[in-house]
C-alpha cells in the first residue's frame, strides 16, 4: 500500500527553486522519510532523507513539518539534469518490503 | 558514497535461454541486497530480499525457480532469468544496505535492460 501522496508532475524553470511536496500522514513514530531520484533508464539515487528534523546535503534540502505528516524536497538551484522522477517513500528499520515506490513525482526542468 | 555496480547494462537474448545479471557492492559489505524490477512507465516492484549465505525471499507472485538468486559473498549478488521469455523484459534493478543500522538509506544499481526475442 502507498503511505505517501505526491503529485504526478511539476514543472520548473531552470536555476530556480524546485520544491516537491509529499504527504505521509499515516506515518508512523520511528518511520524515517527517504527521497531518491530515478533518471531515466537509470537506477533510483538516493538523495536524503530525516526523521523530524529539517536535512540540508550537497544535493537538497528536506523540510518535514512539525506532525511530521508531510515533507518537502527542495533542490535549490535546478539544473536541466535534475529533470527525474522523484519519489518519497517511508520506511522503517532495514528490510526492503516496507520500502514502497509510490509512482513519484516527475519533475521537468524547462530551460 | 556506496557504490553498487550491476552488469550487464542491457541485454538481448532469445526466448528459452537464461540469462544472468550481477549486482556487486564495490565499496561495502552488504549482508542484504534487493532485487526490483521495473516495466515501463511504471514504479519499481520488490522482486526479492537476498541474505549472504541464506536463502532468497521472493515476494508474492514472483516464482522462484524462474528467478534464481544466489548471494555467495558480502559484496555479491545474482539474479539468473530461467527459460526467458518476451514477457520477461523488463528493466531489472538491484540494490544494497550498507549497514544494519535502521535508517541505512539503500544503494542501487544502473540497472539491467533485459530484452527477450
């Protein structure tokens, strides 16, 4: 079953901000929120991810609000390689069958 | 980071055979590797969990004797496609944990494009 929400699409001009929502509000205490990217024909890169707090890395920045019942990935400055399908999956612990791919979000960066 | 290679990259080959795809960390050991596979236009679906040493567990609905996995070693992983057919091809995707602890992120490899004629 799919435990986040993201929009099917987004667009963003290149050199701006992309910000990409998701919701999980049926998450749970001890869930973490991870956000990977799939270029196409490519395996998914995982980009970060966080419990409560806000993460910033090299690549992005995730925002969880205080319910922890939705987040937002922000890439600061979109590049025409940042065109991908991101999704935002919960998951608790290490095994692989909680970690669902939802259908994502496919961000476009337009020049 | 950790890096996980998987080859080959693609291949094309004819109905009947079988085929075999790697999924190697180079950087890590993974007591835990994953195997997706993903049709186009569509999300990535958990094929099995494979253990170091142990055997694979495969999710619902994917058969076994048809995708046979082996996990030999900390850094190595396969996946062979028995008796392949068109239906088969699909893009087929691996992944590792790096560690046991509980917020690990997974590790993925390039994928392999895998075309039955």
């Amino acid at each position: 079953d799919a435990k986040t929400t993201q929009p099917p699409s987004m667009d963003c001009a290149e050199g701006r901000a992309a910000n990409l929502p998701c919701n999980h509000s049926t998450i749970s205490g001890n869930e973490y929120v991870y956000w990977y990217r799939q270029i196409h024909s490519q395996g998914p890169q995982y980009i970060i991810h966080g419990l409560k707090n806000n993460e910033t890395n090299e690549m992005a920045s995730l925002i969880i609000t205080e319910d922890r019942k939705s987040s937002t990935l922000i890439l600061p400055h979109a590049s025409l390689r940042d065109t991908a399908v991101y999704y935002c999956i919960v998951r608790v612990g290490t095994g692989a069958n909680n970690l669902f791919f939802g259908t994502g979000t496919r961000l476009t960066v337009i020049p | 980071g950790a890096v996980v290679s998987q080859h080959p990259s693609w291949v094309i080959c004819k109905s009947g055979t079988s085929v075999k795809i790697e999924c190697r960390s180079l950087d890590f050991q993974a007591t835990t590797m994953f195997w997706y596979r993903q049709f186009p236009k569509q999300s990535l679906m958990l094929m099995a969990t494979s253990n170091e040493g142990s055997k694979a567990t495969y999710e619902q609905g994917v058969e076994k004797d048809k995708f046979l996995i082996n996990h030999a070693s900390l850094t190595l992983s396969t996946l062979t496609v028995t008796s392949a057919h068109p239906e088969d091809s699909s893009f087929y995707i691996c992944s590792a944990l790096a560690a046991l602890e509980g917020n690990s992120p997974l590790h993925f490899g390039n994928g392999t494009r895998l075309t039955v004629t």
